[in-house]
C-alpha cells in the first residue's frame, strides 16, 4: 500500500492541474460547468477514497494471485504483449462490474457517489466511494489467470487502468473523430452520466467502447437531447459519507418495513431503484420525474464559507500527501488514527458546507481531536523529524 501512496503522491497534483485548467478554460469561454461547493465535495470524496484503500479498508472474496496459481494453464513472462493483454481483460472486468454496479439493488450503493453531483467536470472523477468493503469482481479476470499473467502485472495495470478513466469526465471536448469508435471519450461517458431517458444505463466501457457496441449498451450523444446530470433520487448533500451509505440505508429501511418476507430478500438484488410495492405506497421517496424541471442542490454560501471549504479541503490534500510519503513511519495504530481524522475533518466542513445546524459541534470535535493526536505524539505523527 505505500508504494500506491507513493504513485497517488504523483498524480493527484496531474488531476488538480488538469481541473484548473478546465476551469479556466470554461471560465474563458463563458461555460458555467463548475460549482464551488460540488468540486469541494468531489475533491473531499476522492481523499476519503483514497485514504480508505490505503488503510485497506476492504476485502476480496478471493484474490488475483490465488485464482492464477490455480487455474492457470501455462506461465508466461510479463512481456509488453501480455501486459497488453492484461489491460484488455481489466477493462473487460471493468465493463460488466460497472454495468452490475448500475443493475443490481445492492451493488448501486458502491457507485452512486460517482453519479450524485449534478455537474459534470473532471472533479467528478474523483467521486470515488468508501462503501466498496468486499470486492465482488476478480472472478472476471479468469481470462488473464487461465493464460498465467503474472499478479504483478495485474497489480500495475489495475491503478494505470483507474487513472486513464479521469480525462474525459468533461463536457468542454466534443467528438473526437474516428477515436469515437474505439475508446471511451469524453462525448461517451456525458451519456453515461446523464439521467435522460435516451440516455439512461448506456456506456459503460471505461477504457475501451466496443465492449458497450458488443453487449447492447452503446448510446451516441445526441445533438437534439442535451444531457442533465445526476441521479434519479437526488442525495441532496455535500457530504461523502452520507452519499456512500444513502441507498444502504434506504434498501436496508425499505426491507424492514416491507412485510413480504420474499421482498425483504430479493430488494438487495432487484433492478436499482426497485422498492417494495407496500413501502413505495406508505414511504415515497422523491425522485425526478422530469429531467428538465428540477433545481440543482445548492445551499446559501457567503463568500466566507467557499474560501474556509476550499482551504480545508486543500488542508486535508496536504494531510494526505504527508501521509503517503511517511506511511511506514507512522505505523500501526498511527495510520488509522491518522485516517480517522481525515475522515472526521471532512465529515465536519462538509456539514458546514450543507449548513448543518451541528455543523460547529463537528468542527470542535475535530479540532479536539487534532489537538489531541499533536499532544499524544508531541507533533504531528514525526513531522518533526521527517519534514
């Protein structure tokens, strides 16, 4: 894990230069596709992420290395052809876990943070989530482990894979030419992204479009259909955390009000959005009927308030950076104690920012917090030896 610290160290500062740009480039265009408090909120939901992989806050049902010592016919060298052909077969696993991801009940919980901003800009590449606890999908890599590609060349292209997916979250590219057929452009994933009837559960491809023209799930941008962001169900909150577990909770609340026991069981692997009949009748929950008539989440912002969220969100990337560079002299418990306050430093601006009327107790409680990890270690985790 610190060597992927060490490889996000490297390209996060790539991912806030490319949005600066993008955003001067809007700006000089007269184009308003950014919003303070959603790009904060996108930014803090990708540190949350980032942190939480890191700490290694997940488990696989079964690993990579495990399936390929098992099955695998032959051994071959990681040659450039095979790292080639690895990077085909993850993008082949990415294609039906993303799809899945969008189709079954339960498995929607783990990607809504990606869709909830009602933007589209490259920060909401970053909207990553911390609610993927289990990974459901290695099994899709049998391809490569029944051909023997080696774990380590898995373990290199999975990151460089997940990297090259943030370009074209964009709306100031338009078409590309003849790369419209092969690879995922930024045209593409604007109908993914969109919660249009045209263009609803289409797209899938990360990396590669073929596998969408293949399986039935290829949508082109239409001129006359401008795509509208978002989810169906808005999250209606800056919040990360909240965003992770908001249709958690409303699946596992759904399931214990229901009285049908066939619907307490089967709610989990229903189409996304499905609820129980008697729970839809007694419980409605809001969702957007039509596309073109609904308000964007916002909430009254002073001047004050977007400077305080920016810095501490920029205070809190500082964080992380220091925390990759030295994860192996923090050590344990350290690291979780570190990962804990950034977790509670962005769950308490982020309340702010939603003007949450506790908002400043989660602020003191931070500030306590911070206040005692620096008496604890008598700095901050061996800043001052290490800076």
């Amino acid at each position: 894990m610190q060597a992927y610290g060490a490889i996000l160290n490297i390209v996060t500062p790539i991912f806030f230069l490319l949005f600066f740009i993008e955003t001067i480039v809007a700006w000089r265009r007269g184009e308003k596709v950014i919003r303070g408090l959603d790009s904060i909120s996108s930014f803090s939901s990708g540190i949350t992420n980032v942190v939480k992989d890191v700490l290694g806050l997940s488990i696989g049902i079964i690993s990579y290395y495990w399936l390929v010592d098992k099955v695998a016919l032959i051994q071959i060298e990681a040659t450039w052809a095979v790292y080639a052909i690895a990077f085909l077969v993850v993008d082949f696993q990415g294609y039906w876990g993303h799809r899945w991801s969008h189709e079954i009940n339960f498995l929607w919980n783990r990607h809504i943070i990606h869709h909830s901003s009602e933007e589209f800009n490259l920060s909401c590449a970053l909207r990553q989530p911390i609610s993927t606890f289990i990974s459901y999908f290695t099994f899709l890599l049998l391809p490569a482990a029944l051909l023997g590609v080696p774990g380590k060349v898995i373990a290199i292209i999975g990151p460089l894979h997940l990297f090259l997916q943030y370009w074209y979250h964009t709306q100031l590219i338009g078409k590309m030419g003849w790369l419209e057929q092969v690879i995922v452009t930024p045209s593409h994933h604007r109908v993914h992204h969109a919660i249009n009837a045209e263009y609803m559960d289409k797209n899938y491809g990360q990396i590669f479009i073929f596998w969408d023209k293949w399986f039935g799930t290829f949508q082109e941008e239409r001129a006359d259909v401008l795509p509208v962001y978002g989810v169906k169900r808005p999250v209606r909150t800056w919040n990360p955390f909240k965003i992770n577990f908001q249709h958690f909770w409303l699946i596992f609340t759904d399931a214990w009000r229901t009285r049908s026991w066939w619907d307490k069981l089967r709610i989990w692997f229903m189409p996304t959005g499905w609820r129980p009949a008697d729970v839809q009748a007694q419980y409605p929950v809001y969702a957007i009927s039509d596309v073109y008539q609904f308000d964007k989440y916002d909430t009254p912002a002073s001047r004050a308030l977007v400077t305080w969220s920016w810095v501490q969100m920029f205070f809190n990337y500082f964080l992380l950076i220091y925390f990759f560079a030295f994860l192996g002299k923090i050590g344990t418990p350290g690291v979780f104690l570190y990962g804990a306050f950034v977790f509670v430093s962005i769950y308490a601006y982020t309340e702010l920012m939603d003007r949450n009327r506790y908002a400043l107790l989660f602020e003191t409680l931070k500030s306590a917090f911070g206040l005692y990890l620096i008496w604890q270690s008598g700095d901050w985790f061996g800043a001052r030896e290490n800076v």
